[in-house]
C-alpha cells in the first residue's frame, strides 16, 4: 500500500519555481529543491518523476504568478502609453539592479538555448506574453495620441520585447543603472 501525499503540490512547487528562478534549471541541484520544498527524494519522484517534470511545472507557475507582465498589469493600463511603457522598463532596471533578478522566461531562454523543445514552447509561451501586452498599450496609445499611428504595433511591440529583456541580460552582466536609463531613453525616443 503506498504512502499518501503528505504536502501541498502548489506549495512545493511554488518554493521549486524560487529556487530555478534564482539559481536556473542546471544550477539547482536536486538537494537545493529537496531543501527548499522540505520533501524527501521519493516523495520527489513520486510526486514530479524529474526534475524535468518538475521544471516544467515551475515554468507554468512562473507564467501564472511571477511573471513581470502581471507585476506590471496596472501600470500598463492605469498610465499614458508612454508613461507605462517608461515606468515597464524602470522596473525591469529595478529588478535587474536592486533586486539582481531577471525574468525566468528570459534566463530559461538563455540557459537552454533552444536545446529542449518543450521547455522552448513554455519560454515562448512566456515572451508571447509580454510582446503582447506591449501590444496592446502601443495600440491605446496611437488610439491616445501618445504614440505615431504611423508605426506598425506589432513592430514596435517586437522591438519593445527585445529592449524589456535586453535590459534584463545587460543589467545581470552590467547592473549601470544610468547606463541602462541611456538605452530606456533612446529606445522611447523611436516612439515619437
């Protein structure tokens, strides 16, 4: 007779996604989850099969609860187009500096490099996200007057994808905050 599950699978998991965010998929070791999670190897194994599985399950959690497009949701919508995509990428210079942090997506992306299938669906699954937001604010904002009409919104939202995690590689390898402010300000500039 086997044993029952002695812990809450979204918890557990929820402490999983902290320990990838920070450390990345080959930097955590089966130790730091097991630690972190407070499970033994065979509840793991029971519960996820592999750390694989396991990542997989953090992705999914990342995109439904940290990911920095729903951080951001109210700034989004509450602000000028403009305004909202500036203070976007003041927090994205926050995170990178103060916080030494960067999307899970966008360290993923990095990490594996287009090596594994599914976990490249769920990173693009993540960056879709985020082009689309910035999307939607860039219609608003010709809707607004706040940005040209002459520009093509999905474009502009490729073209503010990249800046929103170039800022978040440059500022892990450079944390300039004022070198970072220098891209943020031309890259608002292409808008007018």
């Amino acid at each position: 007779m086997s044993r029952s599950q002695e812990f809450n699978t979204q918890e557990v998991v929820g402490k999983a996604t902290q320990v990838f965010w920070s450390k990345g998929y080959k930097g955590a070791s089966l130790r730091d989850l097991l630690d972190a999670m407070g499970i033994g190897k065979g509840s793991f194994y029971a519960a996820f099969g592999s750390k694989r599985e396991l990542f997989l399950d953090a992705l999914k959690r990342y995109g439904e609860k940290h990911a920095m497009v729903y951080e951001v949701s109210d700034i989004l919508a509450s602000l000028p187009a403009r305004d909202a995509i500036e203070k976007v990428f003041e927090r994205v210079i926050d995170r990178a500096v103060d916080d030494k942090r960067c999307c899970m997506f966008g360290k993923t992306a990095l990490e594996f490099w287009q090596s594994d299938p599914e976990i490249a669906d769920k990173v693009a699954e993540g960056v879709s996200q985020v082009k689309e937001a910035f999307r939607e604010v860039v219609v608003r904002g010709q809707k607004e007057g706040d940005i040209k009409v002459e520009h093509n919104p999905e474009s502009i939202a490729h073209f503010l994808t990249g800046i929103f995690y170039g800022l978040q590689v440059t500022g892990s390898a450079i944390p300039d905050r004022k070198a970072l402010q220098n891209i943020v300000s031309n890259a608002l500039k292409l808008l007018d």
